[in-house]
C-alpha cells in the first residue's frame, strides 16, 4: 500500500517538514509552508498518493489526491 506525504510543522527545529506517512526522518525540511509544500506536491505526484497539509497546531488543513481515484472527489479549494 502506498503511503501519503504530509507537510507538517516541527516546531522543536522551528521548519516545515515534508514525510511519507509513518516515517519519523522527514524527506526534505523547509524554512516556509510554502516550500515545503511545493516539495511535497512533487513527492505526492511522483508517487501518485495524496498530499496531506497541516496546519502549525497539527490540524488537517488541505488535502489534495494525485493517484488514480476511482471517483475523484471534487476539490472546493483548488
């Protein structure tokens, strides 16, 4: 089964954090949400899963699917 990527926030490093779901080592590390959320856009579409963003408190803010859904659901963001 394919893991999802996460940006996350490590506030003990004080840097946004791209990590496949259930690693603790993060795949890149980035001083803005931004960055690290371009980064973790590319490791989403490279390995076809979903992106899931959060928040500083931790909080599921966005997510967005780049695999093959059988019925995509309808992004209201983007």
């Amino acid at each position: 089964m394919k893991k999802n990527i996460h940006t996350v926030y490590n506030s003990e490093r004080e840097m946004w954090e791209t990590k496949k779901e259930g690693q603790t080592k993060p795949l890149a590390s980035s001083y803005t949400k931004d960055a690290a959320e371009e980064k973790s856009v590319r490791e989403a579409k490279k390995a076809e899963v979903e992106h899931v963003i959060h928040n500083k408190d931790g909080k599921i803010s966005d997510k967005d699917s780049y695999g093959p859904d059988p019925v995509p659901p309808e992004d209201k963001i983007h």
